[in-house]
C-alpha cells in the first residue's frame, strides 16, 4: 500500500481547521458537542492527562461556536445530524480561546510576558473592535491596551499588571458590546503555568496573577455565556478558583463525556482497517489501552496514530514507548525516592500486573503536590501513569498500570533508581566490582542480594521470563558499569550467539562474561548451571580472546525475586 493512498495521519496537529480541510484522518469526536451542551456549567473543567486530545477538542469547540465559522468543517460527521442544536448553537458566539501550553518561563518576568503574548494575539484577532463605532472611544482605548507592544522592538505586549489581569474580562465585554451576543471563553491547559512557576520557584507570583485573570473571567463577567478550560491536573479551589461555585468538573472518574479523550476500541479497529494494519489489533491493544474514564475504556491517541505511521513504513516493527517522549516521568521517580518498604510492596504489586487500593485527592494545589507520598499517588493516577479498575468506592480507587507501554516506563524508572541507589555507597560497589574480577561468588551474590533485598524486585507472576531477565540484565549492566577502566558491553555477539554482559579489564588482561537467568521455579541452582553452560556451548569467551584478554572468567547468575545465586568459573 501507498501511504499517499490514504489521508494523513494528523502527528502533532491539533488544529481542528487544519485536520477537516488538509486530508487527514479524523476520528469524529463532534458528538461531544451535544453531550456538553446537555451537560454543561457556567465554567467547566476537563482533566485528562497529556495527550488525550484536549487541545483538538478545544480547536473542535472553538470552530463550532465562533461567529462566521466555518460550517462546511462538521459536514459529513455525527454533530451535522443534530439540526436544532446546529441551528441554535453553530456559528452564533464571539469566542476568545487561548492555551496556555507555553506560558512556561523559566522566571516570573519571561512567564508573564508569556502570559501577555498569549492574550495579547488573541486579542489581535479581533481587530475591528479597533475601529467598531458601537464601542466608545474609551473602550476602544481599552482594548488598544491589549494589543499595543512596547517600545523595545521585541514585539511584547505592553500590558499592566491592572490591564493584564482584567483582559480576558474586558475583552469579553468589548465582544459582547460589538456583536450583542455573550462570549465564550476556551483556555487550554490552565494548569501549566502553575506547573512550570512551581518548579522554577516563582508559584507565588504566578498564581496572584492567575487567580485574578481567573476571577475576572470566569466569576464576576457578565459578558460571559461559559466557559471551559482543561488541564491534567484539577487544581484546588483555594488555589485559583477561589470564590467560584459555578464550576463543573469533568474529571478522569466522570461519567460525562468520558468517551470524547482518547479512542475506543471500536475507533482503533476502524482506523487499523482504514490502513488495512487490522492484524495488529491485540497488538496495538496490549500496548496502548488500557485507560478507563468514567465507564469508558480506552487507548491513548498519540501513541495509536504515532504507532501506525511507523506501521506504514515498517509493516513488522515492533510497539514503541512514545509517551516517554512527552515527559521527564519525574512523578515515578518522586514515588521511588518516598518509598517505604510498604510503598516498595505496592510498587512490586504495580509492575507484577496485580492493583493496589489508594485514597485519590482530586484537589490539590501544586504547592502540595509532593508533601506526602499519598499525594504522590493522586498524580500518578491523574497524569495516566495509573489507571481506576472497577469501580470508585467513595474516594478510594483500586489503581493499576494501564498498558505494556506504561509498565515498561516503570521498570526503566524503577531500574535507574536502584541504580542510583545502589551507587550511594561507593565502597560497597567497588567491593562488588572487584568481586567479579577476583570470581568470588560468595560477595558477589551476598552483595547483589543486598541490593535486591534493599530495593524492588519482580515477582514470579505472568510476566514474561525474558521481561524479568531483562530487568535485572539492566540493574546489573548499570552497576558494573560504575567502573569507567571496564569495558562493559550488553548483548554483544560472540561465538555462536549474545552474551548477556561482557566485561574486558585490559589492564589486567582479563576478561568476564555473565549470563543472567530468571527461575521461573524458584530452582537457583539449576539456572545457574544452565547460564554456565551456555556460555561454553555457544563460545561466547571466543572474542575475548580475540581481544587479547589471557584470563577468562565465566559467570551464571540466577534471579528469583529477591533472590540470586551467583557460580564462576575460570580458565
């Protein structure tokens, strides 16, 4: 198959115009419309984490709504059929929609004039209001401040704080005044600024800022006809809601539009036989579902449509971990660092496919986000790193990790971290190091069981054997390669295979090679010997010798949770 063939595919296009008229698949989520017109509040708030289609469904909203719209765009899809709500609701508002995705300064002042550029070229967009004679002279003053720069030739908006605080608000009644409809206000990923002010120190001053913008928009406008916002995280009412009753929270939990973030099973089936990839449903399933919403199951989008474009080009190729692309996974290693030997358990439960009872806060301000290793489970469950299993029973939530893509972020996350761990002391690595050089199984399985015993282990449960060999492949790779004077390589070919790890001391002319088993039956002994075996069977000290190391050790080691039997052998 051609890929010119079929439409596009829309990889990191969230411009619902640019989708409907540039030949790119769509996966028609325009039903949400209705659904939130039935449902809606004054001011709303969808959670869901990073890249589930927030940004697109507010580009979606914005296109529907906004006066002069262009109404060929919903032609063909669900939202046309509903001809009473088209008619009453399409084309028929002034809509100021902004996303505050960059706001994302390393400093207040950068962050603010952000702040400023965002609304300031929103603002622009309504240009006429300039020149509009059913404003005063005033209020088209007023809205001059919006869009007038400074005089340094950066081209950055030159605002006051007073100006800057009110604008969404006075933008919103210079609309209503000019067209004599109430507005609509869309505001995409409000929750980033917070984020960013709180790990660059400067939370206090963004949140005075954002609570006031907020509080003029959304609480005390009386141009406003709603209001919707998204985010990942819902932010406490404290925090910048302070004040508002009228909001209306869509949440993760929430039965309410929960099909309209992310695809369904049936979408993916749809869009696998549109690209006729539909062999690689379970595939496709394994690795990217797994999510649940409200009463609703479904797959992450930017890893279905990132996955099926290398499909196209690679029929074979295996799934990707793309959601790790997106983020710094900071969250995992803050749990990590707070574990407890109990929180170590629930971790261990995690990664062996079993669910763990949490008591999730919905509310919570960035301040606090790290306070308690509690809240450190709340996030995880909001940013998708964790998933709901069954249903809520008040506030407490039975969490899983949702996909193959997600449990493997663990187990990268999980392996750096004893890593880390284990290198803080350094005197114990050397010794474990200089261990294996010298073929002493007792301290090298003594010490590696400490490491085990210390940290978190894999149970013998369904994951694949050659899943939990890997796992502790890489905690031993990262150990040896503590030592900067040792070559150590992983999977290198030598003889007639790989060999798991291979280590050459040139200075000392001695070479080591280590292959690692996992006893699915708990029998440490017998797959140690098989590793021995094995790598006498397939040469694997072959290129050692080729490399002119003299002296060759052969190491077996068998892994069973937090157990390990080491054996040596030297020529």
């Amino acid at each position: 198959m051609c890929y010119l063939e079929k439409r596009m595919l829309p990889i990191g296009v969230e411009s619902f115009e640019e989708i409907r008229t540039d030949e790119f698949y769509y996966v028609d989520k325009t039903l949400m419309i209705r659904d939130f017109i039935r449902r809606r509040g004054k001011v709303n708030l969808f959670t869901r984490p990073r890249r589930f289609g927030k940004s697109l469904n507010m580009a979606m909203l914005k296109c529907f709504f906004e006066i002069n719209c262009d109404k060929s765009l919903f032609d063909g899809l669900v939202i046309s059929e509903e001809t009473e709500l088209c008619k009453k609701y399409m084309g028929m508002f002034p809509v100021i929609s902004i996303s505050l995705k960059s706001v994302s300064g390393a400093d207040y002042p950068t962050a603010r004039a952000l702040m400023c550029q965002a609304v300031g070229n929103e603002a622009l967009k309504f240009y006429e209001l300039l020149t509009s004679d059913r404003l005063t002279d005033r209020e088209r003053e007023m809205y001059d401040q919006l869009i007038t720069v400074d005089k340094t030739g950066k081209g950055i908006y030159a605002m006051s704080d007073a100006v800057l605080m009110g604008s969404l608000k006075t933008l919103s009644a210079l609309l209503e005044k000019h067209y004599g409809k109430k507005v609509i206000i869309l505001i995409d990923e409000y929750d980033v600024p917070l984020a960013k002010a709180n790990d660059q120190g400067y939370y206090e001053q963004m949140i005075l800022l954002i609570r006031n913008i907020f509080e003029q928009a959304l609480k005390t406008n009386e141009s406003l006809r709603f209001a919707v916002l998204t985010g990942c995280l819902r932010v406490s009412k404290e925090s910048i809601f302070t004040g508002l009753n009228n909001l209306k929270i869509f949440s993760i939990t929430d039965k309410d539009c929960s099909s309209y973030f992310g695809f369904t099973d049936d979408e993916v089936k749809e869009i696998l036989d549109y690209y006729k990839l539909g062999d690689m449903h379970n595939t496709v399933k394994e690795w990217y579902d797994g999510y649940h919403f409200g009463d609703t199951d479904v797959y992450c989008p930017w890893d279905v449509i990132l996955y099926i474009d290398k499909l196209l080009v690679k029929r074979n190729l295996l799934p990707q971990d793309y959601w790790t692309n997106t983020s710094s996974n900071d969250i995992i290693k803050k749990l990590l660092e707070r574990a407890s030997s109990e929180t170590r358990d629930e971790i261990e439960k995690l990664i062996a496919g079993e669910s763990v009872i949490k008591q999730i806060k919905e509310e919570l301000t960035y301040k606090e986000l790290y306070d308690n290793i509690e809240n450190v489970w709340s996030i995880l469950f909001a940013t998708g790193y964790l998933t709901q299993h069954g249903e809520p029973v008040g506030n407490m939530l039975k969490l899983a990790i949702p996909n193959k893509e997600i449990h493997n972020i663990f187990m990268s996350q999980i392996r750096i971290w004893m890593q880390n761990k284990a290198r803080e002391d350094q005197t114990r690595l050397n010794l474990f190091c200089e261990a294996f050089k010298d073929a002493d199984e007792v301290t090298v399985q003594t010490i590696f069981a400490q490491y085990l015993d210390e940290t978190v282990s894999i149970r013998d449960t369904a994951i694949r054997k050659d899943l939990k060999e890997n796992f502790y492949h890489g905690f031993l790779l990262g150990l040896l390669r503590f030592r900067d004077n040792w070559k150590v390589l992983s999977n290198r070919e030598s003889g007639k295979g790989y060999a798991d790890i291979t280590i050459e001391i040139f200075s000392e002319k001695t070479g080591i090679i280590i292959e690692m088993k996992y006893a699915e039956n708990g029998k440490l002994e017998a797959c140690c010997e098989k590793a021995m075996k094995q790598i006498e069977q397939n040469g694997y000290a072959k290129r050692l010798h080729l490399d002119g190391m003299e002296r060759i050790i052969r190491c077996g080691i068998a892994c069973y949770v937090k157990k390990c039997k080491v054996m040596f052998q030297t020529e």
